[in-house]
C-alpha cells in the first residue's frame, strides 16, 4: 500500500489522504486533486489556499527506481464537503504548480528586439521562478511582440509553441524533505532527446500480477493516424517588391501524407532580427529586421513536427512511480517490433490515481522519441477587435519622427509600461491617401498628435495608421461651428511653429472662397500648358520683385484700357524687331529726354532744352533754338516730287571746287580718273588675239572688250542721278559699314537662277567671271536701294568651282574688289550646286588698288590660328579697307564680322 502525505506552508498537519488523482500532459499545468479528512471540522480555509502545498507518494514497488515521488506547488482550491464536528470531516483540494499563478495575470505590454526564450525567462523571472532550460537552436530577436489582454500564462504558451518548445515539470529528489521547491519547471526544444529513465527497459507483462513486486508495462496500445505531410507557409515584406513570393516548405512522412498540405499565411513571422540589410538606417535605428529565409524555412519545419507529433503513439499501464512527461523510456520483451527495447519512447501524458488503502496505478501515453516532438499550436492568438486610438511620440525635441518609409511610432493608451518615448513601439506605416512608386500623398503625424490605429488581420503584432483625430490638445484649425462650411488643410511650421501653410475652402453660399497660403516660398511646375479663366476682376500684388521669363512668344489682349505705373526706371531688351500699331494717337511724356539708338551711332535724341538730335555715325541734323544743322560727311541729295524752294534772308551754296545746276534734260557729266596705263592688249574678243585666261585679267576686261588694252584702267567716278547715296557715299571703315545690304529682288532673283541653274544661258558667262553688264541689264533700275546696271558701279560676278572660300586667287580677289567702284559680288561653290554668296564693299578706306596678295596671305595666317575662313577673310580685307558680306541668294547681305 502505497504511502501517501501533505505538506502545507502553514504547518497543517491534520488532513489524512483518503483518494487522489494526478494528471499530467505536456506543456500544461499538472493537477492534483485530493480527498482528506481532518478531525477539526473548521480548518482555517484561507491559511491553505493560494499557499505552497505538496503531495508525496512512496512507491511500494521494491524495485523501483524512483521510490517516491513529490508534486509541489500551492494549493489553488479548497472544499469542505462534510463538517463532522464529532468525528472526521471531509474536505476536498487542488494542488497546481507554481506557474498556475500566471493564468491568474492579464496584462497588455508590448516587447521589443527580444527573443521568444528571453521573453518568457523574463517573466517567469517576475514570478520568481526560475527554470531548467535545455534549449539547442538559437533563437532570434523579434522587433515586435505583444501581449494584448492574455494572461501571462496564456501568452507564454503562445511563444513557446510558436518557436517549438516544450514544457513539463520534473522532481527534484531532496531526501524526503517536502517543499514547493522539490518540481521544476522544464523548458525543453529537444525533449525527445532526452536523457532515458534507466539503461533497462521496462519489463512489458501480459498480466500485472506476474510482476511480484517489479515495475512493468502492461496493456499496450499501439496506434498508428494518418496526419499532413507538408506545411507551407506565406509572408509579405513591405521592403521587397509587392509581387515577390515569399514562401517556405517542409515536407515529411508517406507519400500520401505529402497531399494533404497545411498552408497558413503567417504575415510578418519570416521577418527577424538581426537581418540583413541595413539599408535604411533610420528605420533601423534599434536593429535590422528583415526576411530571413533560414529561419522561414524552420518556421515550416518546426510547424511541420508539431503537425506529425503524434502519428505513431502508445497507451499504457504501469506501476512505475515516475513516468510523467518528459520521461524518455524503453519497454522490453514487446512482441511487437517497432517496440523493441531499441526504441526510445517519449512520455506525453499520465493520469496517477489511487486511494489510502488500496493499489494504485498510472495510465500514460507516450509518442515515438524517433520524430521531433513539438507542442501543439493550441493556444489562440488574441486578435484585435476595430480600431484603436494611440498618441504619435518621437524623441525629446523632435516634433516629427519619422523613418524612410514615413513610419511613425505611438503609444498605445493601454501600454502602461510606455515611457511617451520613440521606444513605445515599433515603427508603424502610416495609411496615405495616395501611395505610388515616388508619388502619391504624404502627410506624417506629428508627435503628440492622436491618430487611429488598426491591425492587420486584427494581429497586434502587426499596426496600421489608418487615421488621426483631434481633441482638446489638437484642435481644430477652423472656429467651429462658426466656421462649419470651411474646410481644408492648414499645416504647421516645425520646427517651432508660429507659420503655416494652407488650402481652404468656404463653401458658404454667396462667398464661396478658395484660400491658398505659403507661410514663405510658394514654387509652381506646369510642363505643358495652362489656362486660366477669369470672369471678373483679378489683382495681383508683389511686394518685392517680379519676374517673368517666357521662352516662346507672349500676347496680351486688353479689352478696354491697360495702364502701367513704374515708380523708378524700366528696361526693354528686344533681341530682335519692334512693331507697334496705334490706330489713333501716340504720346510719349519724358520729363527730361528721349533717347533712341539704331544699330552702333545711328539714332535721335530729344531734351527738355529744346534741342533734337539726329545722327547715323556720320552726318546729323540738329535743332536748337538757334537754328538747325546738317552736318553730312559724304553727299547730301534733296529731292522733291514737286516744287522744291530754298528761301532765307541769305541762301549760300559753296561748292568745291564745282557747283553744277541742271536741267531734267542735263546729261550727268562724269570725270575721269586715269590710271597707270600698261601694255596694250590686241583688240579683244575669242580668237582675235586678244583673249586671256587669268582671271584677273578676265574680270578688269582684258581679252574680253573691243577697245585698245588700258582703257581698261580708266574708272568712272559717276555723278549719274539715280545712284544710290550708300554708293556715292561708300562708308568711312569697314566698321562703320552697315551690319547689312540688300539689292532689289528682280537683280537677287536674277543671280540666283543663273548660279543655281547651269543650264541657263548665262551660266557659262557667269562662271567665267563674264557677263556681269549682261547679267545686271536685266535687272535695270535695282540698286544697293536703285542698282544701276554698269560694270563701274558692281563690279563683276563671279560663279567659280571652288571648294571654300580659300580656293580664291590673290588675283581673284585684287580683280573683285578693284574692277567696281562700289562692290563685287562672288561666289563659291560648283553652279548649280552648293554655293555660298559673298560681297566685297569698299570703303572711303580702300586704297585704289586692293592688295590681293596680302589679302590672301593675312587670312591663311589667320584661319591656321583656328579662326573660321569666313571670320579670317573679312579681318583679312578690312584691313585693306573692304568689308565682306555673306549673301543669302535672296539679294539680301550680312555683314562678316572679323
């Protein structure tokens, strides 16, 4: 008979054991529920309950291994069932372990860069006991754990079967003294693997009474269930692209088993710490969390074992004292194989019962020690219930905290353990109303501010900024109600405050308003177009300075007036022309002058003194109160389409040394200028003897006239009318030569189609150097402004195949610019071809016969320097006193600057 006895931390001895009953599993609490009597009918109830109890049993088998047995703890429960105040009264007792005290806690606390080990050490440490740990995997951190309205008890469990590990209570033998101390708590990864009770299996036997007093196993039950084979697990990773598979699988067992498959989306349970990463150093600030596929794939795995953790199991009897949870055994002389002495078996489960004065025994399962044992995912995970508030808090000073993903982090109104710091919670991403790849809406909550938060799939592990409100810290920015129809969104400057910026709108019926406010800077894109409509009145007011850059062209159309008012000075720079189009009147008011410039010294001035000014570099007419003066350098011409009086109190004409006063029939007299004569030629023309192929000679005429050789130097100084004034009159310099020419259309017109067409009939002449007097007779009457048609005036054209402009001889360009008294006009390039157009003008600078060798050789020294050819002929003949042109081949030039 076995012996059983009390112990109680009050010193009550009185109760007697009359029956008992132990059940033990693993990773639950074991219980003992006791019936005893007492002679004292009124034990003090109290001094019992919630105090450290034992419950001793000594075994009477002589063999055993374990003689007794102790299940320490503190008595949960007690009930008197029977008072006897004459004799024995009943009373009936629960004895739990230690930790039952931690289902007696609910608490709601947030842990954080811990391991599942480290957070359950860590309260059990609160509760002041302290395990036996036989963990052999390494665990890692997690950046975000709660326990959220769970017992302490129930959130441990949670952990522990979350990362596959395993409690049960062991005893702790002390020489037979009793005390709560003598069972420990076990925590185990590997309980499978754990030491064997005995080097001896325990003896198997058909019928109990043939053990005579020896421990033994009887009434085996073998059982074999079909269970999953694969368990696949899901989760998602906001840092990775939004369609990366994130997945992790473990299979095992039958084929058949692998078919049914355990998939579960587990979202957040692959991300650890310390991962890899580091990429974002603010939201990594307390540790790199991030996906780690090895810990993922032993997510599955150990997920997988806990699935199959029962599939081969045995049900037995036994009178061994010992065999509770945890206990690793072996049974002998089995006649069933898998059950040979070899085969280490796993205590799972035991049920103890007995009485005082008769036999008792133990019934108990146990698995297959061969597969990994894992607890059972049992214990439900507590999911949050809508939605809830929570204050933004940062570190001391920050008004905004924030990381690289906008994230922010809160302090939840349940968290007493929150300090209102940037450690209340992980980082937390914040519902935008836009989110895109670099765009959308962002607008981060700003410390102190309270916003709404929810959880994925109601996890608390897992919150969401879904929203923010306000209260009486946070205010509204409107005055409500007064202000019910305004709405918007008003910022806050930070840091410091005491600015913001704004867009508001009033819906007030009848002053419908939109209000838009930069506290300081205000910057507007548009890559395209934009249109604004007004229908009324619009005003702008710039207190500093305005500007406005438009790279195309800009109209403004005024339906009435437009007047401008410029407190000091104003400046317009028009790159290029100028129209303005008054259909009435002008006016123009300056208070002390008017000064207008065309090109370099040509324009007017007019002063408050009473004197106007107009000039172009080289003659001027002034008007003072004195009179007025014209002053031309070259020629003056006044002509009149009807009559024309000079009158005065004295009229003088002072001409040197020539005064002429013609008639409308006076022929225009000319005089002539003879050069220094040369050699006769023979008369001229093709195959007279006469003819020359030197293109100088050529274009001064030479083989080419019908008059003796000399009187090719004779050049006409014409006083004919109809010249022009540019002509007559050549520039002083090549600098003051205008910026640009232009002959009348029907002389250009006619160029052009000779050089751009070979076939017409005067290309050959033209490509000669020939024909220049034909060629301009067309164009009779068209000028630089009138272009007269002889040679004295033009000069020749020349079309020669030349690759550029310094394919030209000296020659040819001594004979250009000497053979008129005005200009000549080249050009280069195969005719009909590519052709580039160019004018060579004298000046009142040009010697009377232009140097063409030196011409030449001062521009190849030039361009060798890198100056382009165009550039380094024109410096080249300006400083022979001609300034070149390059034409368009519409009869207009522009000027070659050097």
């Amino acid at each position: 008979m076995p012996r059983l006895s009390l112990w109680f931390a009050s010193k009550e001895e009185s109760l007697s054991v009359r029956r008992f009953s132990v059940r033990e599993q693993m990773s639950s609490l074991f219980e003992v529920s006791i019936l005893a009597v007492s002679e004292i009918e009124d034990l003090d109830l109290d001094s019992l309950v919630g105090k450290a109890a034992a419950f001793r049993v000594e075994s009477t088998v002589l063999s055993s291994i374990v003689p007794s047995r102790v299940w320490a703890g503190l008595c949960a429960q007690m009930e008197q069932v029977q008072a006897e105040p004459t004799g024995l009264s009943t009373y009936r007792l629960r004895i739990v372990p230690l930790l039952f005290r931690t289902t007696l806690r609910r608490n709601s606390r947030i842990f954080q860069h811990m391991t599942i080990p480290d957070i359950v050490l860590q309260m059990l440490k609160e509760w002041e006991i302290e395990p036996e740990v036989k963990l052999s995997a390494k665990y890692p951190a997690y950046e975000y754990r709660v326990q959220y309205g769970e017992t302490d008890y129930a959130f441990m469990c949670r952990l522990l079967e979350e990362a596959g590990i395993s409690f049960h209570f062991a005893h702790r033998a002390d020489g037979g003294r009793m005390g709560a101390e003598l069972t420990r708590l076990v925590l185990s990864d590997v309980p499978h693997r754990g030491e064997p009770r005995s080097d001896v299996p325990i003896p198997y036997v058909d019928h109990p009474n043939q053990a005579s007093g020896r421990e033994f196993v009887s009434d085996v039950v073998v059982s074999h269930e079909v269970r999953p084979g694969h368990v696949t697990l899901r989760d998602f990773d906001f840092r990775m692209r939004p369609d990366y598979q994130l997945f992790a699988e473990a299979k095992a067992g039958l084929e058949d088993e692998l078919r049914y498959e355990q998939y579960h989306y587990v979202p957040g349970a692959f991300v650890v710490e310390p991962g890899k990463g580091g990429d974002t150093p603010v939201a990594d600030d307390r540790g790199v969390a991030r996906v780690d596929t090895k810990e993922a794939e032993a997510l599955a795995t150990r997920s997988l074992e806990s699935e199959r953790r029962g599939r081969r199991s045995i049900q037995y009897r036994t009178n061994a004292l010992d065999l509770g949870p945890g206990v690793v055994l072996s049974i002998g002389r089995h006649p069933r194989k898998e059950l040979d002495p070899g085969q280490a078996l796993l205590v799972v489960a035991s049920t103890f019962e007995g009485d005082h004065g008769g036999e008792w025994s133990t019934t108990g399962e146990a698995v297959f020690a061969e597969q990994p044992y894992r607890p059972a995912r049992r214990t439900p995970k507590p999911r949050v219930v809508g939605v809830q508030s929570a204050i933004v808090v940062g570190p001391p000073g920050e008004e905004i905290h924030t990381d690289e993903f906008g994230r922010v982090r809160v302090q939840f109104h349940w968290d007493r353990e929150g300090r209102f710091s940037d450690a209340s919670s992980c980082w937390i991403r914040v519902s935008q109303g836009w989110a895109g790849s670099r765009y959308g809406l962002l607008s981060i909550p700003r410390v102190g501010q309270e916003v709404l938060v929810d959880f994925f799939d109601g996890d608390p592990d897992r919150p969401v900024v879904v929203g923010r409100v306000f209260n009486s810290s946070t205010r509204v920015p409107y005055t409500l109600p007064a202000e019910k129809t305004k709405s918007g969104w008003k910022s806050d400057s930070s840091p410091g405050s005491g600015g913001f910026n704004e867009l508001s709108f009033d819906d007030a019926a009848g002053r419908e308003l939109i209000h838009v406010q930069a506290q300081r800077d205000y910057s507007e894109i548009i890559k395209r177009d934009q249109s604004s409509t007004v229908l009324s009145n619009r005003s702008a007011s710039v207190t500093g300075g305005d500007s406005v850059t438009v790279g195309g062209s800009q109209s403004f159309t005024v339906g009435k007036s437009q007047s401008h008012t410029i407190g000091e000075q104003q400046t317009n720079n028009i790159g290029e022309g100028r129209t303005s189009i008054v259909r009435t009147s002008d006016t123009v008011d300056a208070g002390d002058s008017q000064n207008v410039t065309v090109g370099d010294g040509v324009g007017y001035t007019i002063n408050k003194d009473r004197t106007v000014q107009i000039t172009n570099g080289v003659a001027s007419i002034k008007i003072t109160p004195e009179g007025i003066f014209i002053d031309a350098q070259g020629n003056l011409e006044i002509s009149a389409g009807g009559l024309l009086k000079l009158s005065g109190a004295e009229v003088q004409i002072d001409g040197k040394p020539n005064v002429f006063i013609n008639t409308k029939a006076a022929k225009a007299p000319a005089v002539a200028t003879i050069g220094k004569a040369r050699a006769p030629s023979a008369p001229g023309g093709p195959g007279s003897g006469g003819e020359t192929s030197a293109p100088a000679e050529v274009m001064r005429g030479g083989g080419a006239v019908d008059q003796p050789g000399g009187i090719a130097d004779v050049e006409v100084e014409s006083a004919a009318p109809w010249l022009d004034r540019a002509v007559l009159a050549p520039p002083l310099t090549p600098a003051a030569a205008p910026a640009s020419l232009r002959i009348g259309p029907a002389a250009g017109g006619a160029i052009r189609e000779v050089v751009r067409a070979p076939s017409a009939p005067l290309a050959a002449l033209v490509s000669q150097g020939r024909g220049a007097v034909e060629l301009f007779r067309l164009a009779r009457g068209e000028s630089l402004a009138s272009l007269p048609s002889t040679l004295d005036v033009l000069g020749p054209v020349l079309t020669a195949p030349l690759p550029a402009l310094g394919g030209l001889s000296a020659g040819d360009i001594g004979a250009l610019v000497n053979a008129g008294s005005a200009a000549g006009i080249f050009h280069v390039g195969d005719a009909g071809g590519q052709v580039a157009q160019f004018l060579a003008l004298r000046t009142a600078a040009a010697p009377r016969a232009v140097n063409g060798a030196a011409v030449k050789a001062e521009a190849q020294a030039t361009e060798s320097s890198g100056v382009p050819a165009e550039r380094a002929y024109a410096g080249a003949l300006s400083t022979q006193g001609v300034a070149l042109y390059r034409g368009d081949l519409q009869g207009g030039f522009a000027k070659v600057e050097p």
